[in-house]
C-alpha cells in the first residue's frame, strides 16, 4: 500500500512539474525587414513606384513556454509624412505572400494614413488585426530565425515615381491609439504578450541603382512667409560623397546667390541668412558620386515674408495738443524689437513716421523672426518708453498693433502721463540719457534765452518751432517729477 501511495505522489508531481514546466508567456521578435524598391510601371527599372517590406514573427522562448500558438495580431508605423497625402498611395498585403499555417491570421484593411496628428512623424501605415481564430486554430510561430512571415506589404504610388527618401519608419507601440499589439493562446485563453516581444525594424533598404539624386525636405516647395534666415535641409544620398548647394534668384540658377560644397556627406543642412524680405527664391542640391558626377534635386522655389510689420501708436507729450486732438506735427520714431528674456537684448530696429492725425506709424522688421518681444521707442526728445510687461507677439504673417495712448499701463512701469484723454511718452530728455534732469534743462533754458528759432530743434518741446517758456514749463515740470527711462 505504500508503494502504491509512493507512486501516486510521484505521478502528482510529474503532472505538477509538466503543467507548469511551461508557465511563461511566448516571447518573439517581431521584425519588419526586406525593403525594397520595385517597378511596377514597366520602365524597365527607370522609374521605381513602390517600396515591398515584409514583417516576421519568431518564438524566441520555446524551452519554457512550449509551443506559441498565434491568436491576433495588429502592426502600426510611423512614417515620414514627407512621402506625401494619403490619395497619393495604395497600401495592400501581396496575395499568398505569408506563411501563415491558417491564413485567417493574416491581417486586414492596410491604411495609409497622411496627415496623421496622431504620429510624431506627420504620417503612419496602419493594418487591423486579424479575425479570431479560436484555440486551436492558431498557427504555430517558427523558433527559427527570422521566424514566420506574417505577409508582404506593399506601399505603392498612384501616378508617378516613388520619393526616394527615408521613411523614418519606427513601431507605433503605446498610447494613442492605434498601436502594434501581439496575443497567443495560454493553454485556451487570447492573452495579449506584447509586453515580451522586441520590435525590430530593419530599414536597409535596396535603392534602385538609378538613386543618385537627393530628396529635398525643407522649407517646403512654394512655402510663403519664410523668414529671411533660412534653414535649408535635404535628405541623405548613401552613393554621395558631398552636396552642391545652389540658391538662385531665376529657376535656371543663372543667377546664383549661394554655391557651396558640402564636403561631408552626412550634412544635410544649410543655413542661408541675409534674404530679401518679399522675395523668390529657387534651390537644389546636387549629389556628387565618386566618379565626379552630380546629380541634381528637384527645383524647389520658397517666398519670403514682408518681415515683421507692427502699426504703433503713441503720442510724444511736447507736440500733443489735446484741445484739438491731434499733434503739431508728424514725427519720426525709431522702435526696437526687443528680447523679453534678460539682457532683453535688441533683434531688430525700424523707423517710421507717427501722423499728426491718427498718431500711428507703420514701422517693417526685415530680420527679426516671429517670436514675443518688447517694443521699445525712441524719439529724438523725448523718454525712451517699453512696452508692456510680458511683451508682444508678433508673426510674419499679419500686422501687429499696438496702442500706446489707451491706458498708462501700456508701457513698461506705467511710465507715460495724462494729457487730455490721451497717454503720451514724457517730453524732455535732450540728450537721451534715460532722464529729464538738470542738463536737459539747461539746454532748454539756455535756447530759450538766445531766442533760438527753427524746425525740429531739440530743445522745441512743442514743436512750434522757437524755444520759449512754453518749453522751459513742459521740460521743468518732468525735471520735478524725476521722469527716467523705466524697463525690466
């Protein structure tokens, strides 16, 4: 009997050791591989219209989990979106093109997908899982390397040649949806094991041997409002052994503005400063083989923006007269754009004339990009006076206003003063200190004594052209409130 009881243990133990010896979850590669260019036009290998990559699954744990039985499978990518729109391109599975025991578990409904706001890359290539196959029904995945071919994807253009540039494919794998997700079946159970699979993506791929022409990328062909820097990026040539960068103001480059060489063929970028705002401009690159030849890009034009361009309004305190509401005379400002981070360094500077009406100018910004900045003003006698704090943004696309005569706290530190209904810039800083004090005073005084008359003195605080004690009165009364120049 106890033989019997001995035996009995050892058959429970045999049967607890042999459920259990494969208690892990499968794990796999998951591989996409095999790109190549191919012709389906029929020009005899002259114009190549698709790219064919396959996708493979290898079991890669089969000593401790047993055999991986497949369940579902779904296999998302990102994608350049460079390539183009999604009417452009069919994406489908090549007939009879996976090994798949049961074909019910190849995928479904491939999509391309451009624009896509979901990826990263602007783009992605999208197939549905295949139908549930039920326990049992499940293809066995291959331990040998490179595993089971889950099919063949092709990725074809409508009308035209293929864009011969990298794809930048990688694998969709979490949040948002959609996302690349494997299951198999645990004895009966679909269980997701994507968690134990490495995701491989060899991107190789066999160019056509007529790929020596580069593929442009940036800014965009026909693009407007480029700013007048400009940074020019194409894609890399693996036959190149350098670029030829060519800018033009004619599309037959005749008229050749930059032509640089670019000695190593890993720079795929030129930064190009110094345009002319409103302008054409037409660029390529040329690849240069090892034979000396160059092979040119596509022709690509862009148009820069009119700059920056910001309507300004404000009223110098000396030549308002607020019974007519309107100044003595028009007068010329210079404003600078100005950065909103400390030293609050100076981008750019235009001048323009304020009207004696609408006490507005019109002021054009060739070089300073869009960004936040302050505006800072300056006129010939009166204090420099800053925007706002936190600044002011401003586009190469639409006008910028900005109103300085609405309230006080247009200006930086609330620096401007009451004069009828208007806030007005303090009159008085002669010699542009950053300070109405006694030198500016003095200056004033001095000129009125001598009875000094004339257009645009210094010293004419109302514009009237002679320095009396009209002046004297506007410039003494800053002096005693301490009026200064206030910024961050």
């Amino acid at each position: 009997m106890k033989k019997i009881f001995t035996l009995f243990i050892s058959f429970i133990i045999l049967v607890f050791f042999s459920n259990n010896i494969f208690a892990q979850n499968p794990t796999f590669n998951l591989t996409a591989k095999n790109f190549i260019y191919t012709d389906s036009i029929g020009t005899g290998g002259v114009s190549y219209d698709a790219l064919t990559f396959d996708i493979y699954i290898e079991h890669t744990n089969i000593g401790v989990s047993g055999p991986f039985e497949f369940a579902l499978g779904q296999y998302y990518f990102n994608i350049n979106s460079a390539v183009g729109i999604t009417a452009d391109y069919t994406y489908f599975i090549i007939p009879g093109s996976t090994t798949f025991s049961n074909t019910n578990a190849v995928p479904r409904n491939p999509t391309f997908v451009s624009p896509d706001a979901t990826s990263p890359l602007g783009a992605s290539l999208r197939v549905n899982s295949n139908t549930v196959l039920g326990a049992g029904s499940g293809p066995i995945i291959s331990t040998v390397f490179p595993g089971t071919r889950v099919a063949t994807f092709k990725f074809k253009k409508k009308v035209g040649s293929y864009p011969l540039i990298p794809l930048n494919i990688a694998y969709r794998r979490a949040l948002p949806n959609p996302f690349t997700k494997v299951f198999a079946y645990v004895g009966t159970t679909n269980t997701e094991i994507s968690a134990n699979g490495t995701f491989t993506i060899d991107y190789n791929p066999i160019y056509p041997p007529n790929f020596q022409s580069t593929y442009l990328y940036s800014p965009a062909n026909n693009s407007i409002n480029n700013p007048v820097t400009v940074n020019f990026v194409w894609g890399k040539n693996s036959q190149a052994v350098k670029y030829l960068f060519q800018l033009a103001s004619d599309s037959l480059f005749t008229s050749l503005i930059v032509n640089d060489t670019i000695q190593n063929n890993a720079d795929t970028a030129k930064t190009v400063a110094g345009l002319n705002t409103s302008s054409k401009y037409y660029w390529r690159v040329g690849s240069k083989i090892t034979n000396g030849t160059i092979f040119y890009s596509s022709v690509w034009n862009l148009t820069t923006s009119p700059g920056i361009i910001l309507s300004l309004k404000l009223i110098p305190e000396g030549i308002y007269f607020n019974l007519f509401n309107q100044l003595s005379r028009r007068d010329t400002m210079t404003v600078y754009l100005r950065n909103t981070a400390s030293p609050y360094s100076k981008v750019d500077s235009a001048k323009a004339v304020i009207d004696s009406v609408n006490f507005t100018g019109l002021f054009k910004y060739s070089y300073a990009p869009a960004g936040t900045y302050f505006i800072a003003v300056k006129h010939f006698n009166s204090i420099e006076t800053w925007s706002k704090s936190g600044g002011v943004a401003m586009n190469l696309i639409d006008t910028a206003f900005y109103d300085f005569t609405t309230a006080a706290s247009q200006a930086y530190g609330n620096n401007l003063k009451l004069k009828g209904s208007k806030y007005c810039a303090y009159s008085g800083d002669i010699n542009q200190d950053g300070i109405i004090d006694a030198s500016d005073l003095i200056k004033v005084y001095n000129d009125s004594y001598a009875g000094l008359t004339g257009r645009f003195l210094v010293s004419d605080m109302n514009g009237d052209s002679i320095v009396d004690a009209s002046d004297i009165s506007t410039t003494d009364n800053n002096v005693y409130n301490g009026v200064m120049k206030v910024t961050p």
